[in-house]
C-alpha cells in the first residue's frame, strides 16, 4: 500500500480511534442485529446526506427477527436492512454469501459493449497491453485510445511513458473507464498525474468524529500532484458510464479539474465513500461508507459525476457496429 492511501487511511484511524467503540454484544441472532445496527448508526457516513431514517429501518427488521430460523434467513434479513442505504460500497460478507447493492447501475442503461471497442474501426485485435492497459490508435491514426477497465492492476511511470510515447503522433486521447468499478485509490490518482500541469486542489475527504450522524471533521484538501516528468498536454475525453464507480470515480472527478480533459457518456456510479469494515460477534464482516469525498466545489461526489457531454450508446449504431460515445468524445476532440 503507498503512500496516499495509508494518509487516508491514517487519518480515518486517528479520527474513528476517538470515537466511542460499540457495547459489545453476545454471538446470537439480537445480538449480531444489535451489533450490525448500531456499527452503521454512528459510522456510516450517508445517514443525514440520503436522509435515511435509520432508526425506522431498526424498527421494520427487528420485528422480523422473531421469523429467523436459521443463519441464511438471518443473513438475507440482514442483508436486507444494509440494501436501505442504497450504496455500492456497503456489503456483509459471511463464509457462504455476500450481500450487494447493485440498483446504482441496474437501473440504468449499460452504455457500454466490450464487443464494439475490440472490432476493427476502434482497437481491433492486434491492440497493446501494458499493465492491464489495452491502447491503440483510433480515427485513422489520429487519436490514441487506452481502455483502463480496473483500478486494481498497478502499472508504472514507463508504463505510461511507452503508452502515450506510442501516441506522439496523435492530436489528441481517449481513456474509457466505462465498466471499470473501482480499485485503489492510489492508482485512480497515479493516472490522473499524468494530465496536470501543477500541483491541483482536486477534492475533499472528511472523518467521523463521534456518534452523531453528521459528526464530521472540518474538509481536509486532496491534491492532485502533477507528475514532474511525465505530462500529456494535448486534449483528453474520458468516457464514462453508471459502472465508472469507486476508485473510477475518483478518478473522475480528478480529471474534471485537469486543464485539457473533457469528460463524456453517462454519470458516473458514484461510491464517494470511503469504506471502511468492522467484524460482527459471530464472524462476519461489515464493510460500510466511512468517510465521504468531495468534489473541489464542496459536493458529494457519492451519487455520481454528471460529464461534461452527455451521450448515450445508441442501438442503431450498435447495431452497425458503432460506439456512439467514442465518436462523440472524438467529434468534442476536434
């Protein structure tokens, strides 16, 4: 882990570390319920922001918990208590299950084919890999194109060095991070380095500090730092769909304050929030929004980032095997 996520996370420690640590309960139906309730009542970030009335919530499951017969019924039902906060990032893991929040991008169109991007009029078959990076060069040799489709794979500076060294004859770039749910924040930054000129105020993060539902500390500043040898100064779009979530957000919103980047497609999913997990008294795992970010005007970025060109994937040009919002980001490129 590097140096900026272990700041974070640091600092997420040092705050929560002031906080009050929960009663511990017993390893029994109530008490697990008790226990998972009350982890998300004063470290859940998104309680006041969602205007979730959590306490209604504990009063709709825990009439149900009489019902429970066995440790799957428990796990649904808690599973379905965690499914009020409608967030990505908030998950129980057990040893048979995961529970999952995905509404934040089923109920919205994919925007997206992996079939287009790999036909001959984009990258075709015969593109290049770098450290997880597929890249080639589009609109007859006129633009580079690299699809990022995770955050998880570390690349390095002559990773990047070769790939943008390979497009030196192209006016301008296209990275499309659609379908890419997230990673470390480490690399979403690392990526963005490459298209700022300074050093650049990018976003805020800010830590609970007690119980209370909108206990929080004063914004603290995420920079940006602009790689000293490595700057593409050209033109960039990044195409963006429901599934751009997490360390892809991140990401995003980054590049919204990069001098020559225009963002194009579809709002992102969101997942603003830092996650963070607490383990339960029989074993299971609570993973949960703790710390939210924002944009460099102050707005939460947890619900998503609108671009700058809204453009949706067509079915007619599907159909003729055309992405519609790579040849929008390259009409926007020129």
């Amino acid at each position: 882990m590097k140096k900026y996520s272990l700041i974070i996370l640091l600092s997420a420690f040092l705050f929560s570390s002031c906080m009050n640590e929960p009663v511990s309960q017993p390893n029994t139906y109530e008490g697990n319920f008790q226990a998972l309730w009350k982890i998300i009542d004063t470290r859940y970030c998104y309680l006041d922001y969602k205007h979730i009335n959590w306490d209604s919530i504990y009063t709709a499951y825990h009439q149900k918990l009489p019902t429970v017969t066995n440790g799957v019924k428990f796990f649904d039902l808690m599973g379905g208590m965690l499914s009020e906060l409608k967030d990505g990032h908030v998950n129980l893991y057990s040893d048979f299950d995961v529970s999952r929040y995905w509404k934040w991008f089923l109920d919205y169109p994919s925007n997206f084919s992996s079939d287009l991007i790999y036909t001959t009029r984009y990258l075709g078959q015969n593109y290049r890999i770098a450290a997880g990076l597929n890249y080639g060069i589009i609109n007859n040799g006129r633009i580079g194109y690299i699809y990022c489709g995770s955050f998880s794979d570390p690349f390095s500076d002559g990773n990047i060095a070769n790939i943008l060294n390979s497009f030196s004859s192209c006016h301008a770039l296209i990275i499309d991070v659609r379908d890419n749910g997230g990673g470390s924040l480490e690399y979403s930054k690392q990526l963005a380095s490459y298209f700022f000129k300074r050093d650049t105020v990018t976003g805020y993060i800010r830590h609970k500090t007690g119980d209370g539902h909108s206990d929080f500390s004063n914004p603290i500043e995420i920079i940006t730092t602009a790689h000293k040898t490595i700057q593409w100064q050209r033109p960039v779009a990044i195409l963006t769909n429901r599934m751009s979530f997490s360390a892809t957000n991140d990401f995003v919103n980054r590049m919204t304050q990069a001098p020559n980047a225009i963002i194009v497609g579809d709002k992102t999913g969101g997942g603003g929030g830092l996650p963070l997990s607490s383990e339960l008294p029989n074993g299971w795992l609570v993973r949960f929004s703790s710390s939210p970010m924002y944009n460099a005007a102050m707005q939460n970025t947890e619900f998503g980032i609108n671009p700058d060109i809204s453009v949706a994937l067509s079915p007619t040009d599907q159909a003729n095997g055309i992405d519609t919002i790579i040849e929008r980001a390259i009409v926007a490129l020129k």
